[in-house]
C-alpha cells in the first residue's frame, strides 16, 4: 500500500516535470523567433541608417563642389538637427 503511494506521488512529479519541461521548450521556442524578428528589423535599420548617410556624405561633397545657398541651408538644418541629443 506504501508503494503504491509512492508510485503515485512519483508520477505526479513527472508528469509536472514533463508539464513544465513542454511550457519551458515552448518558451523558448516563441523567444528565439522573436529574437530573429528583431535581428532582422535591427539590419534593415542599420542599413537604412547606411543609406542615409551616405546620402548626406554625397550631398555634402557635392555641396563642396557646387556651392548653392539652399543646399547649404539645408545641410546646416540637418547637421543641427543631428547634434541635438
């Protein structure tokens, strides 16, 4: 009768070992694809942000080619608007 008891409780345990081991896989299945949705969102961002300067890096030597008042307002607004934290 005490075996039985035992027996029970035993698998009691495992059953709540298995449970818990099934809910932490699913866990971590859920974290590591939202870790590659924000990798992947972190590239695009990181090469837009590539563009964009390389935009500003061409405009600028341009501007320093071909002199124009309005390019060169334009140039001044972007760089105070990037040095303002």
């Amino acid at each position: 009768m005490k075996c039985e008891t035992t027996d029970t409780i035993l698998k009691f345990v495992l059953a709540a070992l298995v449970i818990l081991a099934v809910m932490f896989a699913l866990q971590a299945i859920v974290h590591m694809h939202e870790a590659r949705l924000l990798s992947a969102r972190a590239t695009a961002a990181n090469n837009y942000l590539l563009r964009v300067q390389s935009l500003y890096n061409d405009t600028l030597a341009y501007s320093q080619k071909n002199p124009s008042p309005d390019l060169t307002r334009i140039l001044q607004a972007v760089q105070a608007k990037s040095a303002t934290p």
